[in-house]
C-alpha cells in the first residue's frame, strides 16, 4: 500500500470514527480535502488515535456511571452460571432476594472497575503504529475493538481485578455472597460450591466493557461526520 493509498483510507476510517456526537453530516470530497500543509501520515495516524481516545473514552463513561452494567441487558453481569444450582434452589425455598442482592452488588463492583480501563486504552492507543492503524482502516467494523482487546486484555485484568475485590467488599457483595453460599451449602444433599468471585466479575467486566467499544467503534463508522478540533481541522482541512 502506497502513501496515497493510505492517506486515501484514514480518511474514509475517520470520517465513520469521529462521529460520535456531531451534528451534521458531511460529504466524502469534503472529508478528502486536505489543508495548505499537506495531510501526512503523521497527521493521519495521530486522527485515528484521537478517535479511539474519544471513543473508548464515550464507552467508559457509559459503563462506569450508575446502572452502567446493571441496567443494560446486553452486559449486566447474571449470577455465576457455575452457580446457577445455586441460584435455583435458593430462589426456590424463598432467598431470591438475597440473589438479587448478589447480582446487583457484583454490577456495581464492574461499574467501580470500569473507570480504570480508560487510561490502559489510552496507553495502548498511543503505541500503535502505522501497520497497526492500516489493519484497523482495512479492517471489519470491529477492527479497533479487536486492537484494544489484544492489546489491554492482560493489564484490565490486573488493573480490574484488585478494584472489583475491593469494591465487591465495599459493597457487601462478599458478604451476600458468602451468605447465599452458606445458606445454599447447608440444603441436604447438594454438591458444596464457591466460586471465586472476584475473578468471575472481572472477566464478565471486561468482556462488557468491549461489546460497548464494539458497538461504539459499529455505529460511529457508519455516520460520517466533523468534529472542530485543531488536529482534525488540520486531517479534514475544514
């Protein structure tokens, strides 16, 4: 791929990624047109990182306010399936409450972790490189997505994990959970079970976290648009 062609495909990748709250459309010549100085790959690269800060950064705040996980269908955290034994039987003799505690508890706790992950994007945003800006232009409509759950999987696991344990304790979900375990434990003839709490909700968290930038990264390719930022002024030459 020559420099023409490159330039010629950032373009159309952050007409789509730079959409997020514009108000406006506007046309492909117009997104094409570069400004007096020339649009290099520096200026191109440097876009596309300023996209995905500003999207993953719109999907962080999403899932780390209130009800974030909790009130969304597509990534609210269910009681373990593991437990899933557990969960019957205990709404079945009355305690369902007390499950729902537990599951309301442990969507906090990934709502708490969440607003970590937005420095890790950021990090793994600056470090990529032009061969890497290529793959996410040509890519699918999750290409971005799929860079970032490559890149940050391992340091969201290290940085979620002590953040859910202590917010699953600050929350009284380790109580709860302890609670319905034992309660659950005690039901004649049943196979004794616990499982590990923590390292469940973080990587339910996590996956949550992404089907957020996925669907983000989806919906705003598809819009083209403008933002009035100094750098996309320079990219868009408007």
């Amino acid at each position: 791929m020559n420099k023409k062609q490159f330039l010629f495909l950032v373009c159309l990748f952050l007409a789509g990624i730079l959409s997020c709250n514009a108000q406006y459309p506007i046309e492909i010549k117009q997104i094409l047109k570069p400004s007096t100085g020339g649009l290099t790959e520096k200026d191109a690269v440097a876009g596309i990182r300023e996209a995905l800060v500003k999207g993953t950064g719109e999907s962080v705040k999403i899932v780390s306010k209130v009800n974030g996980y909790f009130a969304n269908p597509e990534i609210k955290i269910p009681f373990p399936p593991e437990a899933k034994e557990v969960e019957t039987k205990l709404r079945a003799i009355g305690l369902g409450s007390q499950v729902d505690d537990v599951v309301a508890s442990i969507n906090r706790a990934a709502e708490d972790a969440a607003k970590s992950a937005e420095p890790v994007f950021v990090s793994a945003i600056n470090g990529m490189s032009i061969g890497d800006a290529v793959n996410i232009v040509k890519g699918n409509n999750d290409a971005a997505t799929r860079y970032l759950e490559k890149t940050t999987s391992p340091e969201l696991k290290v940085r979620f994990s002590p953040v859910i344990k202590a917010s699953l304790d600050r929350v009284d979900a380790t109580r709860l959970w302890a609670d319905v375990i034992r309660q659950y434990n005690q039901i004649p003839f049943v196979k004794k079970q616990n499982p590990d709490l923590t390292a469940y909700v973080t990587d339910k968290a996590i996956a949550g976290l992404f089907v957020m930038v996925a669907k983000e990264e989806a919906k705003i390719r598809k819009d083209p648009a403008a933002r009035a930022t100094e750098l996309l002024k320079k990219v868009f030459g408007n």
